[in-house]
C-alpha cells in the first residue's frame, strides 16, 4: 500500500469521525446553505465546483482506489468536482498538499449565501444571490414582506423586513438570477422559496429590502440548519458577529416549542439532541438552556453565558416544529372552543370554506374530525341581501368550495370538493358550524380511526388516533386494562387485553390527542371513554399509551431441569426478528432470555440500574467485578431482575430476586480492569422449589452457554451480539438494546491498549464502519453472546472497560469467559453441593 493511499485513507477517516466542522474553518455568509441549490432529491451535491477553500485544485476521485465502490450512486466518478458522498452537509474533495501528499479540504462554496448592496445601512440595500459561482439581483415580480423577512433571517439582521424595489442601472447588462420569489415568511433561506428563474426579458426594478432593526434587536437572531425542510434542523443562534450552535445539556421540548414560536413556525414542538441534524460548525454559544415553554423568544429563558459550556458538536441541539398538515381544521371567533367560523389549513395558511352545498352531513365530518359527536350549520344572521355569518366573516383566502360529505368520512379532504382556491364566493357565504358539548363543556367525540404503531405484531402496539386530520397518540395518565380492553374490541380482538405505559413501543411524533381517558370495559369504541376535550394534556410522548391485544403467553416452566447449562442454555425461542447500546436497537421482547439487571435496593422497588448480567444457572449471573466498587458488596445492597424488557414499565414475565452472594474473582484489583469478573448467587425463588433452584425458566427466561476453557473464540464465534440498556448515543434506553457486533483479532486490540490489554480480555467493535457499534455506560456486566456453530448461544464476553463510549478506533473490551470457565464452574459446583448437603 503506497503512501498515498494511506494518506487518503486517513483523510477519509477524519472526515467520517465528525472532524469536519473545526471552528478554524473559514465561516461564510451563511455556511448551511453552501451548495444547497445544486444538490440533487437524494440531499447530495451536484454542482461543478472543484476548488477548496484554500484554492486548491481537487484530485480525481477514481485516483482514490476503492472509493468510487464504496460510495455507489453518491455522484463520484472520473471528475474533479466536489462531494459530499458520506451525506455531510458541505461538500469536499481530495487534493495535493505542498509536499504532494494526498490531503482533503472543504469547497470553496458560497452557494445560496445573500448580501446587500447599495444601501444606506446595513440593514437595507438590493438583494444579491451568490449562484453558480456569480453575485446576482432578483426581480422584484412578486416581491413581499414575505421573501424580505426570509432575507432578513438568513443575514441575521432580524425576524421581520420591508419589501422594495430600485432601479437596476444598465438592465441588459445586470445578472439576475431569478425572476420572481413566493416565501411563505417562515423560511430560514432564500433557496427554500418557489422561485421563478430567469430566462431573459425585460426587468426595470430589482428586489431590495429593509430589515427592521426594531424586531432585531428584541429576539435573538436564530435559524435551522441540516434539516429535510425548513421547519427542523439544528438550533444556531447569531451573538457578537457569528452563527454559533447550542448545547443539547437540559435541552426539552419546551425550549423547542420557544423556538417555533420564535421562528413563526405553527405546529407541535419536538427538542433532538446528541447532533441529530448534524454538527454544527462553528462555535458552541450557549449552553443549559431552560425554557418554561412559554417565553416568546429564547432571549427570555435562563440559560448559560455566551460561549460557557463543556460540550462538543456532538451535543448540538436540534427541533422538528412538525407542521400542521393541509386540512387540519379549526373554529374561530366563537364563544367557546366547539363552535365559530370553519377555517381549513392549507400551504402555510389559513383560509375559509364557501357554504355552497352544505349539508348537516358535512358539519358531521367536521365535528368528528374536531373531535366532537354531534354538530349543526349556523345560517347567516340578517335580512339583508348580504347577510353577515353568525362568527363574522373571514379575512384570508376562500380555500374550500362545494364540499359534499356523506357524513361517514375521517376528514373533510374525503369528501367530493372542488380543487383548492376554486370558488365563486365571498366571505359572507363562509361556513359557520357548532358542534354539540358534553357535559361541562366536555368534548363527545365520535368513533374515530384507531391504529396500532411499533408492535411486533398487528396486536400490539403504540395507540393512535386519526383526528383533526392528524394522526396522534393518547397520553397514559390513568391507562388501565379497561382502556386496552376498548381499544382492543374496537380493532376486532377478543382476546385478553394488556395496557402498556411510559412509551413500551416507542414515542410517537405528531400531536398528543388525549388524556385522562377512563374506560369500565364495556364501550364499544375509545371514544366513548374520552372525557375532556381533545388536545387538552400535561404530557410529553415518552408517555405515550400502548396496547396488547389477545394477550396468551403464559410462564410455562422447564421441570426438573437438573442440568440447565447441558440441556436448554443457549435456547433463543423468540427470534424472529433480527434488529438494532450504541449503533443498537430495541430488541425482540424475550429475544434475549439470559439478559439480567443488577439493581440496587430501593424503598419502593425502583432501584437503580447497576449493571447487566448473564444468567448461567438457575441461581447465578455473571457480571463485572468492577460492578460493585462504589455501592459495596454486601448483598443486602442489591438485588438481581430477570425477563425484563422495558425498564420501568412492571411485565408478566419478569422476576426479582434477592442476593445469597456476591464472589468477586480473587485476582481482581479495584484500580486494575484485569480479573474484571463476578458471579452472583441469586435468592431462591418460589416457595417449594428443591434445592440449588431459583429462577423458573420460561420462553423469556433461559440461561446463557458458558464456553469451554480452550475454546478458540475468534475461530469458532460468528454472529455476535451485544445487550443491554445502556447509552443509544442520545439517552439511555427504556428499552432492551441489541446491537451486532464483531470480535478482533488480538493483534488489534494491542496495538490499541498496548500493556493493558491482557490474554484474560477481549475487544470488539466497528471501528473503520459509518455506524459504531459498542457497549457503554449502563451495559458494564452484561453479555457479549455468540452464536456457536451447530446451535446454542454462548457468552463469551462480560462487558468491562474502553477509553470513552462510541470513540472512534477505540473498541470496546471484555472479560474473555473461556479463561475463566473452570473458576466459574468450580464456584456453581462447590456451592450447588454446599446446597444439597444441608
């Protein structure tokens, strides 16, 4: 391999380990939207480029043997032009240093980036564009408030701007680019606007605008960048002349439901960590911020100091302000929240709907979709020719025309209609309609659309409901096995029905329809059982409601097992799904059976995790020693959980037990990870079992396969895993992780961790994949398992040690089991005869 290649390949490294956005790199007008416009659906650059930002000319990519392979479809191929193929945001390429060594930089690229030119302030003056390599005027054709505010926020100079046009001097000579731009106002670029290019003609008057300095100065200048679409993407703030990033440290979804609102961005609020959208590129500005969620503007919330923080990129704070879909619905300028002037959501706006047609069918489909039973057409009050609407008349565009509903559609998008902005109307033909209140006030809703999301089969999964044209999930305040029960019925099961809590299959991600729903049992739909109005909660989705319909596991237990390590250890008998702890996840419920919890004692039975384990025995796990350094080891500290799935949610198939002893190997030393390995008697379980039984084995409970002493792991180990609860790279899990994962071959592992490293320990890892995988934080004891040809798992590692979670190059090491299979037998073994002998 010459020197070059290897040069080429540490490039390639660095620029898929998140070194890429230094704050040394040179800082544009506006760095995200660097090339944005020549890249293609796929979210890959496209353009000619082929300088980097220190003007040097890029290498060929075939002259990068292997990498044109690599990265299939991405735009490499037998040219010069710069990339973005591992999907960073700004493009790059390879080139020649001055010594003639293979070398990588960004691209000298300011794609889509706006200036002002020829004004008075520096908030004023003709739009500019910077396309294809060209500074450029805009058209002022269509020219608003709308495309100025966009111009504005992406400059940093404030939230709002007046529009202008002025005079382009010597027209026929000018660059425009485009002829005419429609922004909606809520946009973080110009690039994100429909737009009309320019294909010649005749242009007087060029765009131009002026900020509002006011505005500017009372919200902190803030935008997205890295998201899909303009409303998502990673949090920047603009302070002391630069764009800057956030910490993600305490960051929630009020901080981001601040920052939609502060970006006139409608929609539910949802705060992303850990870098979601990217890494940011230049400086870390604020940190632990702590919105209540009802501040106007971010300025208004506590948080650090500029530039005070102790995170890195990978910290960056992101939010997705999901926006309302086209035909959500609401009620406006009535007395009360179920009755006013009909008003339907479409591109970015709210609009009317013209009463030609209406029938009492369509006010059904409208108060469903609202989340009310009934409903009644107000007719317009007055004798006159023109009569006024009971709720007043509308302001905004007639959207809605000849509606005609059946009455048994989801949502008034269904029904017969005309295109949208097709009418014959005005404002005073606008629909008004009261739907019918319960009780108090209390919404009646009617049966609505009902579906099951993240399941392992059609009969369980996260409740939705289809409501106000959205999809939306149900809080679990009060979410008992009545409430499953309805839900059940209502999608045709009969079987028994098991209420889920605390998001069991996953957080969903449109709105929290309702709360506090309380079913007997015996309704017919879980509409019935909803007894405040729609969107009316105090939750976030981590608390989203779950079912389990037709629910008949049952714990049937393995008898008279006297040998479980020989006879049934190693037996997976739920794994029919093979999925995703760090690069994890979740994992099959029961897919597992082996995988305990080492936990400390608490009051009210929610001690902590400590650690993972491995159930060998009937009465033992294994674990790390270094698992019991900072609670002790006295066994009345602890307590050991097995068939568990999702942490905090209380399951049938999961059992706690007590600890008779806690054997740390002799050898271990505290300040050494060498001898990194404990066994753990548990407590014996029901009453009646013979001796040397405690745990009840069942389809999620089994033990794990120990190795043999000269088992020649890396030989015969294929199809590893890793478990546990540990670090997902943004939070700790709920749910049990899986990860697939490889072995290494010693030579690595001490090259890597040189003395440290011992024959008694192995490592494991991805290093040089996109997607790391390891174990981290959380997951120290648990099982390293390996698929043994012919059948049967075996545990070959223990988690125990590495330099930092996810870090690149760095594996993961564990205890290596077969150097300790004699110690480990000879404990169970003496302790088992210990047991009979009394």
């Amino acid at each position: 391999m010459n020197l070059a290649f290897i040069a080429l390949t540490a490039a390639l490294l660095a620029a898929n380990s998140g070194f890429c956005y230094s704050s040394s790199v040179p800082s544009f007008i506006l760095p995200f939207t660097d090339c944005v416009q020549s890249r293609g659906k796929d979210g890959f650059y496209r353009g000619a480029i082929d300088v980097t930002e220190s003007g040097t000319r890029c290498m060929n990519w075939t002259e990068v043997a292997g990498f044109k392979e690599r990265y299939p479809g991405k735009g490499v191929g037998e040219h010069n032009h710069c990339r973005n193929p591992d999907g960073r945001i700004r493009p790059w390429c390879f080139f020649r240093n001055h010594k003639g060594r293979a070398d990588w930089g960004y691209c000298d690229c300011k794609q889509g980036s706006v200036r002002l030119q020829g004004g008075r302030t520096k908030l004023d003056g003709r739009v500019e564009m910077y396309l294809g390599g060209v500074w450029g005027s805009v058209c002022s054709d269509d020219w608003g408030d709308e495309d100025a505010a966009v111009v504005c926020r992406q400059l940093g100079k404030g939230i709002s701007g007046r529009a202008r046009a002025v005079p382009l001097f010597h027209p026929s000579m000018a660059k425009l680019h485009w002829r005419a731009v429609h922004c909606q106002g809520e946009e973080s670029d110009l690039l994100q606007c429909p737009k009309t290019v320019w294909n010649g003609g005749e242009c007087n008057l060029a765009a131009a605008i002026t900020c509002t300095q006011q505005q500017a100065e009372v919200a902190l200048p803030i935008r997205l960048v890295g998201g899909a679409s303009g409303s998502e993407g990673t949090v920047e703030v603009f302070h002391a002349g630069q764009w800057g990033s956030i910490c993600d440290d305490q960051w929630d979804d009020s901080d981001a439901e601040v920052v939609c609102r502060q970006l006139g961005l409608s929609g539910v609020a949802r705060a992303w960590g850990q870098g979601h959208f990217g890494k940011g590129s230049g400086r870390v500005l604020l940190d632990e911020v702590r919105c209540t969620g009802n501040e106007l503007t971010l300025e208004q919330c506590p948080k650090s100091a500029w530039g005070e923080h102790n995170c890195q990129h990978s910290e960056d704070a992101g939010v997705s302000c999901n926006p309302l879909t086209d035909g959500s619905l609401r009620l406006v300028g009535g007395a009360t929240s179920y009755e006013g002037r009909l008003e339907v959501f479409y591109r970015g706006r709210w609009g009317t709907v013209c009463d030609d047609g209406w029938t009492d069918s369509n006010t059904q489909v409208v108060c469903r979709q609202l989340g009310y039973r009934l409903g009644e057409t107000l007719l317009s009050e007055g004798l006159d020719i023109t009569p006024v609407p009971r709720f007043g008349v509308g302001s905004g565009p007639i959207l809605l025309d000849d509606v005609s509903c059946t009455g048994k559609e989801p949502s008034i998008l269904v029904c017969n209609r005309n295109e949208w902005l097709r009418h014959d109307c005005t404002h005073h033909e606008d629909v008004n309609i009261a739907c019918s209140p319960g009780r108090n006030g209390e919404s009646l809703p009617m049966s609505m659309p009902v579906r099951l999301v993240g399941g392992e089969s059609p009969r369980e999964g996260r409740v939705e409901l289809y409501l106000s044209g959205q999809w939306g999930t149900v809080c679990d305040d009060g979410w008992t096995d009545h409430d499953a029960e309805v839900v059940c019925r209502q999608m045709g099961y009969s079987g028994v029905a098991k209420a889920r809590v605390m998001a069991y299959f996953g957080e969903g991600t449109g709105p929290i329809h309702v709360d506090n729903v309380k079913c007997s049992g015996e309704e017919r739909s879980l509409a019935d059982c909803i007894k405040q109005p729609p969107g009316t909660h105090n939750c976030r989705h981590s608390e989203d409601a779950g079912v389990i319909c037709d629910y008949g596991e049952s714990q049937h237990s393995y008898q008279e097992v006297k040998d479980p390590v020989n006879s049934i250890c190693g037996l997976r008998l739920i794994h029919t799904r093979q999925k995703r702890i760090i690069g994890g996840e979740n994992s099959l419920r029961g897919g597992w059976p082996w995988q305990a919890a080492v936990r400390l004692r608490g009051s009210r039975g929610d001690g902590r995790l400590v650690c993972g384990a491995t159930l060998i025995d009937s009465c033992w796990v294994l674990t790390s020693a270094h698992c019991f350094k900072r609670y002790g080891n006295s066994t009345k500290q602890y307590k050991v959980r097995v068939g568990d799935y999702h942490s905090l949610v209380p399951e049938e198939y999961e059992e706690e037990y007590g600890v008779d002893q806690i054997v740390i190997h002799p050898s271990y030393r505290s300040q050494s990870n060498d001898y990194d390995l404990a066994l753990v008697r548990l407590s014996p379980g029901a009453v009646g079992q013979m001796p040397g039984e405690c745990v009840s084995f069942s389809r999620h409970v089994l033990p794990a396969c120990l190795p043999m002493k000269k088992e020649r792991v890396l030989k015969q180990a294929s199809n590893c895993h890793i478990t546990g609860w540990g670090d997902t790279g943004r939070s700790y899990s709920k749910t049990l992780q899986q990860a697939p994962i490889s072995l290494l071959p010693r030579r690595h592992c001490q090259h890597h961790f040189h003395s440290a490293f011992t024959s008694r320990m192995l490592c494991a890892g991805s290093i040089q994949s996109e997607r790391r995988v390891d174990s981290c934080r959380g997951d120290s004891g648990g099982p390293l398992v390996c698929e043994r040809p012919g059948g049967g798992w075996v545990v070959y590692g223990v988690t125990s040690w590495g330099h930092a979670c996810r870090t690149q190059q760095s594996p993961g090491v564990y205890t290596k089991v077969s150097a300790f299979s004699p110690w480990i037998r000879k404990v169970i073994t003496r302790d088992d005869q210990k047991e009979r002998g009394r």
